[in-house]
C-alpha cells in the first residue's frame, strides 16, 4: 500500500491544479466566477503575497486578457 500513495499525491495535486474559475472548489472558498486576478493582486498587499489565501485565489481568477470583448465596430450618437 505504501507505494500506492505518492501516485495518489501525485493525481490528487494534478487534480488540484485543474480547478478555475466558477469550479467547485472555487465557490466552496468564497471566489465568484467573475474574479479577476487583478483582486488577487490587491489582496496580496494587504494580507501578503505569500499568504494561502492568495494563492487559492490565484488559482480561481481569471485574467483580464481573457475576458477582453472585441467588436467589429463601434456607433457613437451624440445629443445636443
């Protein structure tokens, strides 16, 4: 059985690092679908950049890149 275990390790942290944004993991630590790694960010400056908690947030963000929306084309009405 001991040799069974660190390939258990080994596929529960592969695992782990699957999660992202909106998975179950994220919602059970309070991270919303639509966090922004930027707030990650923020977050480390105030509790530490090394601290857990923003690591679990990094793992649950999505970046800003990735959400960017781009149009054809753009109509601007001005009122006078």
């Amino acid at each position: 059985m001991a040799v069974g275990a660190p390939i258990w390790l080994v596929l529960s942290s592969a695992a782990a690092s699957t999660d992202g944004p909106g998975s179950e993991r994220c919602r059970s630590l309070g991270f919303g679908p639509s966090l922004l790694c930027t707030s990650c960010t923020k977050l480390g400056e105030h509790v530490g950049k090394d601290s857990t908690l923003v690591e679990e947030c990094a793992g649950c963000c999505t970046d800003e890149a990735q959400r960017a929306s781009h149009f054809a084309k753009a109509v601007l009405d001005v009122c006078k």
